[in-house]
C-alpha cells in the first residue's frame, strides 16, 4: 500500500508539533518537526558566534550537520548529541526566521526532510511543507489560532518548562509577530497555506478536538 503523508502547516504557535506528535503516536506514523531543523542550524550558528550575514558559513553548517529524531520526534540529535532543549532558549527563537531566510539552506535542509520522510508513513510540521517539501500530501492542514491564544499557549509552555525564566507575555507575543512576519514574507518558500489544504482554526478547539478531526480525515482518505 502507498505511505501515508500528513502535511502540517501554519504560523508559529498553532500547536503544530503537539498535534502532529498525537496523531502520529496514534496512527503509528513517523513525525517529523522541521522546525527543530531551522533551531538546530540557528543553535549552532549562535554557538560558533557567527554573524547573520556570513551566509556562506551558515550554509556549511547545514551541509556538514546530521540531524536525526527520536523515534517519537520529540528529541533532535544534532550529529549524534541531544540538543532538544538548546534549540528552543529565547535567544534562538529570535533569530530563526533570519536564518530560515537563507534561500540555499532552505534547500539543503528541504532535500534532508524529504530524505528523512521517504519510505515512510510520515506526518511532518513546518511552513512550506504542503507547498515544497511534500507537494504529494495527500493530506495537507492548514492549522491556525489568534495570535493572542498562540502567545497564551507558548508563554504557557515555557513558563512550565523553565519556571525560573523571567520571561515576559509581551515578549513571546511579540516575536510570534515577528516571526510570522519574516517567514509569511520570504522570498523562497514563505508560510502560505497550500491551495488544497484545509484550514482547522483551533483557537476555541483543545488538543484532543484537533487530533480527533486528523485522525478522521486521514482514515477517510485511507479507508
Ligand atoms: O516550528 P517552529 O516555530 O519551531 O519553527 C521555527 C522557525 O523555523 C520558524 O519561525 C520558521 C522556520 N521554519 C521554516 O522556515 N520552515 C519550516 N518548514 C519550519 C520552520
């Protein structure tokens, strides 16, 4: 029987990667977070203290990085090491979009994320999945909320993570904005939702209303 693939798409703090991590659990489907893929890159160029503009050197990096997942996609390896947690501080949330901007790492790690999902049932989370990195989907969702609700949930999560953060509503609003800015408005690949995805706004839906909705969709199609 063909694989199954499951494109999620949408703007920062949709709830993509809780959503898309239930229902591969659920349907026994391997998940695939490419955003871990941007913050991996964007870790590691924070790391060796490289400036935005040196693209050549942040092209490196993704040429001469492995990234692999845990087997429920909740955990990145960068070249074997953990880096869950290191790619999701503060400091590299503001400065993804810059480097997801960069039209050739955009390839190198669209050609990694294919590699990774092929021969597999796959659900896999980005910005421009529907669009490039799996125009084949045959399920592809467009997953929104209200900016107010999505700061509320990521201001949530990391308060729960990092209780002793000082981290402030305002601030996590604020690059949500941002960010949704640069990635909406990016010459390759920007967030749009693909012509034949289905919008789900979750704002007033909990996790497991929106788990339950995929899951349908996807048996409707595989029946
Ligand atoms: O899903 P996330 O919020 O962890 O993603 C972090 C950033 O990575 C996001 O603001 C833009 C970039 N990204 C992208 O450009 N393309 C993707 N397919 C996934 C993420």
């Amino acid at each position: 029987m063909k694989n199954i693939s499951v494109a999620i798409d949408g703007p920062a703090g949709a709830g993509k990667s809780t959503v898309a991590k239930a229902v591969a659990k659920n349907m026994d489907l391997l998940y695939i977070d490419t955003g871990a893929m941007y913050r991996a890159v964007t870790y590691l160029v924070l790391k060796e203290g490289l400036d935005l503009t040196e693209e050549q050197k942040i092209i490196n990096i993704a040429k001469n990085t492995t990234f692999n997942f845990s087997k429920d996609g909740s955990e990145i390896f960068i070249n074997g090491e953990n880096c869950s947690k290191e790619i999701r501080t503060p400091e590299v949330s503001e400065k993804v979009s810059l480097v997801s901007k960069i039209g050739a790492l955009r390839t190198i790690l669209v050609n990694a994320q294919q590699k990774l999902a092929k021969n597999h049932d796959v659900i896999m989370d980005g910005r421009d999945i529907g669009t490039h990195v799996l125009p084949q989907a045959e399920l592809k969702i467009f997953l929104t909320a209200s900016v107010n609700e999505r700061a509320t949930r990521r201001f949530e999560e990391l308060s729960k993570d990092k209780p002793s953060a000082n981290i402030s509503f305002d601030a996590v609003k604020n690059n949500i904005i941002e960010r949704d800015n640069i990635d909406s408005n990016r010459d390759q690949a920007p967030l749009i939702k693909a012509e034949d995805a289905i919008e789900i706004d979750t704002t007033s839906l909990t996790t497991v209303e929106v788990v339950e909705k995929i899951i349908k969709l996807i048996a409707k199609i595989h029946r």
